[in-house]
C-alpha cells in the first residue's frame, strides 16, 4: 500500500487568516478526516491550538512561523485529530477531564479493513462515505500505512477554568465547555474578541455530544462571549453574529 501511494512534498497546508494567526490543516487525508491547527504568534512565545491527526509531523510545519520561540500546544479536547501531533511538543497543555483521552486516544487506522468497529458509523454520522485508504499520500518515504495508529502524548499541564495562556503581548483565557467531551475547553483572547472555539460550536457540519445537557450549558455560555471572530476546531472562520446564530440554531434543535 505505501508504493501504491505518493510521497507528498507538503503535508499540511497553511493560510493566514490575520490577526497574527495561520491556520494549518492536512492536504492528503480524507475530508471525515480534516481538522484546523491554529497557530498565534507572540512576543515571548506562541501558541499552537490543535495538532490534527499525526499522520504526517506538525512541528516542521509550525517552526517557520515560531521563528525558535518557544511554544505552548493546547488541545481543546481530547478527541484523536485534534490531539494526534501533540507529543510533538514539550509544552503539552489539556483539561484534566480529556488527559486520559489524550493519553490513549480513539485508535483511528488508515485501512477501512483495519477501523475500529464503530469508526464506519462516525464517518456516516458526519454524511461521509468510508473510503478504502483514508490518506492520498504519504508523509515520508517507507512510511507504513497499515500500521499507524493515533499517537498519544502524556500532558505536562492541565488546564482549569479561568487559566491564562500568555504569550508576552497577548493573554488567552481558557474557558471549560464540556460536553462534546468531558475536558471541552475554549480559548478567548478578550483583547481582540478572538474565540478558538474546538468542536464546541462551528458552521456548516453537525454537531456532536457525549453529554447534552452539558452540551447545551456550554452552548448557552458561549452565547454571552463577546466573540468578533471564532476559529473553529474544523471549518472555516466566522464572526460574532453567526456565532450567535448557529448557537440559536443548535439549541432550537435540543430544546423546541
């Protein structure tokens, strides 16, 4: 299968979206599959918020943009594309409620023959079909499709309620928001309105939960967030309004 497939020149894909942010997100895998990093540059460090699925390596993609400042890896959650390239960092930061998923994450495979038995009905869930080989090429050559597994990483900080992330000339503010996982966390720059937001809300996909009432709680929260821009855990950027909107929408569907 690794012959069968490209050796491809870049893996992750970046777009600057202002604001001192890129988005970095992976070219070669299937779309059930994509996921944003988001990484903010600061004064004395930077922050890199999600680490994709670890297929192919974050680090060499995030250095040019670190420029040799250290960096801070937040997961938003533990869920496996948003933690996957998070060993990756020295500085490895989660809620304490998502540590043991971020430790042993979901176990995704590249081979549909090899998924785990209830992988097949994620990928229905979100309407997407479940293709043979989940990557396009490969990020190296040898690399072996067959046998890659979601990497873990052990956090070296947890993350609470009311935590700043300081980079020197900007502060984020974590803010826990459970219930598409246990350990959900935002990240709000109140300086700029900026909302790193995980799977907690985005646009254009379904939504999913593990507690919906806690769900709906953290959704209900987030609606009072003084968002100008929220940057998502998949997707793309969106403002205030539609922040608003879309939180409306969700809730509608959990309380008529």
């Amino acid at each position: 299968m690794t012959m069968e497939l490209p050796v491809a020149e870049q893996w992750f894909e970046r777009e600057d979206v202002g604001a001192g942010v890129t988005r970095l997100f992976e070219r070669h895998v299937d779309p059930f599959l994509v996921s944003n990093v988001w990484h903010v540059r600061g004064r004395a460090a930077d922050l890199v918020v999600d680490s994709a699925n670890g297929i192919g390596p974050l680090r060499p993609a995030i250095a040019p943009l670190a420029g040799g400042r250290p960096v801070i890896a937040v997961a938003t959650h533990g869920d496996f594309d948003h933690v996957g390239g998070l060993h990756e960092f020295e500085d490895r930061r989660v809620h304490a409620e998502d540590a043991a998923m971020t430790r042993s994450p979901y176990p995704m495979r590249l081979l549909r023959k090899d998924l785990p038995e209830d992988a097949e009905d994620m990928f229905r869930y979100y309407g997407f079909a479940v293709p043979e080989v989940l990557i396009s090429a490969v990020p190296s050559a040898g690399f072996d499709v067959g046998s890659w597994v979601t990497p873990g990483a052990e956090p070296t900080g947890l993350l609470r309620e009311g935590d700043a992330v300081d980079l020197g000339d900007r502060s984020f503010t974590v803010l826990h928001t459970p219930g598409h996982t246990a350990g959900s966390v935002c990240l709000f720059e109140e300086a700029t309105g900026l909302l790193f937001s995980g799977d907690a809300i985005y646009v254009d996909d379904r939504l999913s939960w593990d507690d919906e009432g806690r769900f709906v709680a953290s959704l209900r929260r987030l609606r009072e967030v003084p968002a100008t821009r929220v940057l998502a855990g998949h997707g793309r950027v969106f403002g205030g309004d539609e922040l608003v909107a879309a939180i409306d929408a969700e809730l509608a569907r959990h309380e008529p």
